[in-house]
C-alpha cells in the first residue's frame, strides 16, 4: 500500500463526498441504489423544480432528514475529527455532504459547500440559514417566511453557486496534501480541485474504487473510507 505521510509542515486540504457516510447508512447518489438512480435531479434539486413543485422537493428532503436524523458517524467521520484535533489549523475539511456527521464526529470546522439538510431558508428575503429539523410532506403547508417567501431547503440544488467558495479556494491554494474521500469526481467545482493543486500539493484519493478524476492524484487507497481512514490516520 502507498504511504500517506503528513510532515509537521505540511497543511491537509479533505474533501469528502456521500461515500464517507456510506457506512452510516447513508445512500450515495451515484453508485447502485444511490438517490440519482430513482430520483430525477431536474426534478428534485433545481430551482425549476421548487417553482414548479415545492411539495415534491419538500417531500425528498423531508425523506433525506429522516434517513439522516438516523444515521450516527462511523469511523471514517471519527478519523478525520482526530486528524482535526492534532493539525489545529493547518487542516480544513470541506464536504459535499449535507448531513451533519462530521460534526456528530466531533469535527469543529467543516465547509459544508452543497449545504446543510438540517437548515433551511427564505427563498426570497436575506434572512440567514437557520437550523431546522422539520419534516414537511406532500399534502402539508409549505411554511412561510415573515416576508411571504417560502421557506427551503438550505441546500445548493444544479444551477446555483456552491456555499463557502472563497474561503475553499483560498485554502486550496496553501496547502500542501489533498485528501479526496468517497466522491465520484463528477460534480464540478470539487472534482477539479485535485487538478487545482496537483504539482503543487500532493494528492490522494480514499474509496473502493477509483474516481472519474482519478489521474489527478498521485496515488488512490482502494477500500472503505469506515476501514481505511482509521489505518491511515491512527490517533
Ligand atoms: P457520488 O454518489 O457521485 O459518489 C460516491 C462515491 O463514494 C463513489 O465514488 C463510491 O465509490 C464512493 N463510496 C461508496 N462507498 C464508500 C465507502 N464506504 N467509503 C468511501 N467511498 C465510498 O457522490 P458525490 O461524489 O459525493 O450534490 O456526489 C457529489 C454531489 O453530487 C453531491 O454532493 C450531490 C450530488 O448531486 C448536490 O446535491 C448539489
């Protein structure tokens, strides 16, 4: 197996994607029973879709809190809040995931870029992101902002800018490792971040199988994030 050594100079940059929550029962969107397998994405996650059927949207993510509010980390998730607490600073977790196991894990900082499930928002007034755990289905009220906006999922849906850029970006350029763990590389702007750094950064992927990006890291650990990150960050 390749070595993944982290120098006391160096700054670590993980980003992590559906497969870390896998174990926690958790489904992925893209591998056999992932989400996008039974659910269109034009007709859940777009702003087409919440103009055009704010019951349905509110029904998949209704669904997508229950499953969430079950699940609990695993060791993958408890790995990467024991690598925070050694690096202090010099290490940043950015996710493409919207539940909250990273910090169920004990992870302090996280970027959550596509958002967060158990937070919603006016989808007309400035009014923050607030946390929110409510489950709202098909034949309930869509609740209502003061404003008359209605509220939604604080969620980035296709179409629309992810969360937390600039300080990403700007992380990206200072560090030294790259970590990506169980994402496809599919989605832009996260599956070009390896490319953004390599030659700069050294670059590793963690997932049981190689990634569509894979020729932007220099190696790949092949196997499950719950088995592997805990070997390869032993605390
Ligand atoms: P995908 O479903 O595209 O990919 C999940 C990845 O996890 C696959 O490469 C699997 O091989 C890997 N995987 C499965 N089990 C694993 C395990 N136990 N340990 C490690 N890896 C495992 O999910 P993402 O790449 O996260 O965006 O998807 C990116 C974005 O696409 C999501 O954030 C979501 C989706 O549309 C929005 O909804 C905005």
């Amino acid at each position: 197996m390749p070595k993944l050594i982290i120098s006391s100079a160096d700054r670590v940059f993980v980003l992590t994607g559906a497969g870390i929550s896998a174990e926690s029962g958790i489904p992925t969107f893209r591998d056999a029973g992932g989400l996008w397998r039974n659910y269109r994405i034009e007709e859940v996650a777009s702003p087409l879709a919440w103009r055009g059927d704010p019951h349905f949207v509110w029904d998949f993510y209704s669904m997508r809190r229950k499953a969430a509010s079950a699940a609990k980390p695993n060791p993958g998730h408890f790995a990467l809040a024991s690598l925070e607490q050694a690096l202090h600073d010099r290490f940043f977790l950015c996710t493409q995931n919207v539940d909250n196991l990273h910090e169920l894990a004990g992870s302090q900082c996280v970027a959550h870029m596509h958002g967060e499930l158990f937070k919603s928002r006016c989808d007309s007034c400035s009014r923050p992101p607030f946390p929110d755990t409510s489950i709202h289905e098909s034949q309930g009220e869509i609740p209502l902002c003061p404003c008359g906006g209605k509220i939604r999922p604080h969620i980035c849906w296709f179409g629309e800018v992810p969360f937390h850029l600039e300080q990403i970006f700007a992380e990206l350029e200072v560090c030294t490792v790259f970590i990506a763990i169980g994402t496809s590389g599919s989605v832009e702007p996260a599956a070009s971040f390896a490319t953004h750094v390599s030659g700069r950064a050294k670059t590793f992927y963690v997932g049981p199988e190689a990634p569509a990006n894979h020729s932007s890291f220099d190696d790949c650990f092949l196997g499950k994030a719950g088995e592997l990150l805990p070997i390869l960050f032993p605390h």
